[in-house]
C-alpha cells in the first residue's frame, strides 16, 4: 500500500509540484494550507509522513511541528525557504533531521522522502 502523506504549504504551487510529484512517485497525497489545516488534518487521519513549510499564517510550522509531535509521532520533513538559524536550532531541539530549502530538485524531494518512510 503506498504511504499517505499530508504536504503542508501556504503556497499553492508548492503544493501542486510536491502533489505531482509524489503521486508519480506513487504516493497518497492530502493538502493542507497551513499549521491549522494540518492539525485538522492528523487528528482524523493517519499519515505516514507529513511535510512541513516554516512560514505560514494562523500557524507557522514550528509551532506546527511542536504541537504535532505532542499527539502523533509521525515522521516530518521540513521544505522551508525560511530556515534560519534559530529554526535550524529549534527543529534540531525536536529531533527533526529531513531539512530540505526551497527551491528544491525532484531528486532531493524523493530522496528525502524515501529516507525519512525508511527509518519511520
């Protein structure tokens, strides 16, 4: 059965070029818009992996991550153009390790993905 993954992103495009490719990849996707929808969204459905934007309105995805990690442990790979030094420090706190800036390749977006479904 393919992996159910949540992308989570305020950018429509991101979400359309991260659905495409991983449904091509053989992947279920749902969408998010923002840390809400996300929370929304894993507390009614089980996802194999999530992937996490920084910058978001309601929100952003530290606090996202920090709540999420509280109620469900699943694995989260962080696509972020915004990921400063503080950031870096505060996921590195909460033992995220799949960072991935924007803009990213098709090849390092699957890679990391196949990484982080391999050691969940």
């Amino acid at each position: 059965m393919a992996a159910n993954i949540l992308i989570v992103d305020d950018d429509h495009n991101i979400r359309r070029v991260l659905r495409n490719m991983l449904e091509r990849a053989g992947y279920q996707i749902e969408e998010a818009t923002n840390g809400e929808e996300a929370l929304l969204w894993c507390r009614r459905t089980p996802f194999d992996l999530i992937t996490m934007d920084m910058s978001m309105g309601k929100i952003d995805g530290v606090d996202t991550v920090a709540i999420l990690q509280n109620e469900i442990h699943t694995p989260i790979v962080v696509i972020s153009a915004h990921l400063t030094r503080e950031i870096r420090q505060e996921l590195s706190l909460r033992k995220i390790k799949y960072l991935l800036p924007k803009p990213f390749t098709q090849a390092a977006v699957l890679e990391t993905i196949h990484s982080a479904l391999s050691q969940s």
